[in-house]
C-alpha cells in the first residue's frame, strides 16, 4: 500500500507542540503516514527524518522586524515551494504561522494540492478581509477558539471546532506530574515561586525580561524562576541577569508548582490559567510596530483568557505600561489580595468549562484522515 504523504508547516513553539500531537494522532490511527515537516524538537521526536527547518530560523517578531528579515523570509518561501514541489504530499497541514502559511496556501491551491488549516490565524483581531483569501485557498479549517467558529460562520465559511488541544496537553501532563522529582532535580527551596516566561524569541525576551525581573526583585520571600527555552543559551539569560535562575523547557513544571506568574501574552496566557496561577500579562515591542499594530488590530484585550470570557480577568500590562512599577504594584496585589487571587481563579473555571473536553488532536486527526481517503 502506497504511504500518506503530509507536508506541515509550523513556525513558532506552540505550532511545534500541537502539530507534533496531531502527528502523533494521526500515526495511532493510521501508521502508513510520511511527513516532511518545518517545525521544532517536538515534532522532530516523533519523526526524526522529516524535519526541513527548524523553528529557530523561522520566528521574527513586529512589523519592523519582518521587513528587516525581509529577504530571509522570501528566500524561504521559494525554498519551501521547491521542497513541496520535490515531495509532492497528498496534503500540506499549515499550522497557525499566518504571514507564511497564508501564502504558502494559496500557491498549494494553485498547485491542487489538498490544503488543511489548523490553528486558525486570528483575522477576527485584525485585516478581516483575509477570511475571503482562506475561504478561496484552504480546504479545511480546524479552529481551537469558541468564537472563532461563530466568526468564520458568519462569513458563511464552515470550519470544524474539537476543543482547544492545549486540555489534552496539560491532562496528559497532570497524569504523571512528580512535584518532588522537578523541585529536586533543579535545586529548587521551599520558599513560594513566581513563575516567569518571557516568550520564546530573543527579540521579546530582550525587552521583556530586564523590566520583569526588576520589578520582582523585591519578593524576597519568594523565588523567581523563569521558564528557559532550548532554543536560546543559558549565557543569553545570564546576559541579562547573571544572577537569574532558569529552568529549561519545563514550563508545565514550573506553572504546576508556582503560586504567581509573569506571563508574556500568547499561548503561555492560556496555559497559564489552565494550571490555575493568577498571572500577569505583559507585552512590549519596537516603538513602530506597537503603532503600527494598535492602528491595526481592533480587539479590546491581547490575551487569550480575555479574549475567550469577553471581561479582563487577568490584568494587561502593555508598552509603556510594562515597566518595574506596575509589574511590582499587580504582583503586590496578587500576593496579598486573596479575595482578588480566588476571583482570577474562579474566572479559570469558567474558561476551561468554554474551552471545551478533552480529545482535540485525537478528532481532528480523525476528521482529516477520513476526509482524506475519502477523497484520495
């Protein structure tokens, strides 16, 4: 029997974690799959051979740096459309990665190359006129948001919505966590933590990260770890701090043991609230691209717990606003505001219950096998 062949393309971390657990649903179900993929160490472990680029060459950060990686991200787009072309999947999976992916879609539906969508790019925030573009180039849309489904409906597009995959995650975690064995292991006292994680990128940890730190340093009766990842070296954080403490690539560790997080806004705020920790939520970017986007973006909140209850649950730091002061001053009141920590707590109920069940990555993987082989 002739084998599968999927292209995936993912350019940021949380595209690396969904896409490798969609790979891994997709192999239970149907073992006779190849994938060629752009993407991270995480779906590199579950097919070693298939890893084109990696994500570490992939994420730039802001409009002003897109335009100066300008000729990288044209260079990769040709070499991305030459690999497809060589490879010649049965159906490319695009995940999330939008100013890329989005192009890379409308070239595979000119090519007639079936083309799925997972994690839908969030045009409900800004430039709504890109549904028509996905409508016109995308075969299949799998959304992970409770209102996006109700957002591409009213454009009269139909898109499939199984439950945000980050429950499966984070359930599959809780299962085999050991408190003792992460505490242990990273030299970790008893004193409370505050959890920091500035993000995935140079660029953002470099802004973000200094004013962070600084307005945690008095916290003396709690310890401050941040949330390291492997892309970047510990000398890169210990530029920043030499006295910083960091954990690498244990985030769910770090959430799962910590009383108070300083979160940068992303999926990390989604994480966050679904491990229960009152949070903080900060982001800062280059003086033109934040203008550059506030003249662009038409949402009231940027982080995702906001966005899904529709109220601020858990406070915004933005721009100028993200500095030492404000980010000492929330903490402040998350540590020593109960009433104020049980409403941020009881308001992650209310999310996780609209979040959806368990099982995402197992249903998508089902629905677009079927579909599939049913049009094969």
């Amino acid at each position: 029997m002739k084998k599968m062949k999927i292209y995936i393309i993912a350019g940021e971390p949380s595209g690396d974690l969904h896409a490798s657990n969609l790979m891994r649903s997709i192999l239970d179900k149907h073992t006779n799959v190849d994938f060629r993929f752009w993407g991270g160490d995480r779906m590199k472990s579950i097919q070693k051979n298939g890893l084109v680029k990696h994500i570490s060459e992939l994420s730039f950060m802001g409009f002003i740096e897109v335009i100066l990686n300008l000729n990288k991200i044209l260079r990769n787009f040709k070499f991305c459309k030459d690999d497809i072309r060589c490879y010649n999947p049965d159906a490319i999976i695009l995940i999330d990665y939008p100013g890329f992916n989005l192009r890379i879609a409308k070239w595979a539906k000119l090519m007639g190359i079936k083309v799925y969508y997972y994690i839908s790019p969030q045009v409900w925030a800004w430039k709504k006129n890109r549904v028509y573009q996905i409508k016109k180039n995308v075969d299949c849309m799998f959304v992970i948001l409770p209102f996006e489904k109700d957002f591409f409906e009213s454009f009269d597009f139909q898109v499939q919505y199984f439950g945000h995959p980050l429950l499966d995650e984070i359930s599959k975690f809780n299962s085999s966590n050991n408190h003792n064995f992460f505490m242990n292991s990273n030299n970790l006292g008893d004193l409370p933590i505050i959890a920091v994680l500035p993000g995935s990128r140079r660029q953002e940890i470099s802004l973000l990260l200094p004013e962070m730190l600084k307005g945690l340093e008095v916290f003396r009766s709690h310890q401050i770890i941040v949330a390291g990842v492997s892309n970047l070296s510990l000398d890169f954080y210990k530029s920043i701090d030499p006295d910083i403490n960091v954990v690498f690539n244990k985030t769910y560790d770090l959430l799962s043991n910590a009383s108070i997080a300083v979160v940068t806004s992303g999926t990390a705020t989604l994480e966050t609230a679904l491990f229960k920790v009152p949070q903080i939520v900060c982001y800062k970017s280059s003086l033109i691209s934040y203008y550059i986007a506030k003249m662009l973006i038409k949402v009231n909140f940027i982080s995702l717990v906001n966005l899904i209850m529709h109220k601020e649950v858990v406070k915004e730091l933005i721009q100028k606003d993200c500095n030492s002061y404000t980010i000492q001053k929330e903490a402040r009141k998350i540590i020593h505001d109960l009433h104020y920590q049980n409403e941020i707590k009881n308001n992650y109920q209310e999310l996780e219950k609209k979040l959806g069940e368990v099982g995402a990555s197992e249903k998508v993987a089902q629905f677009l096998l079927k579909d599939l082989l049913i049009n094969s």
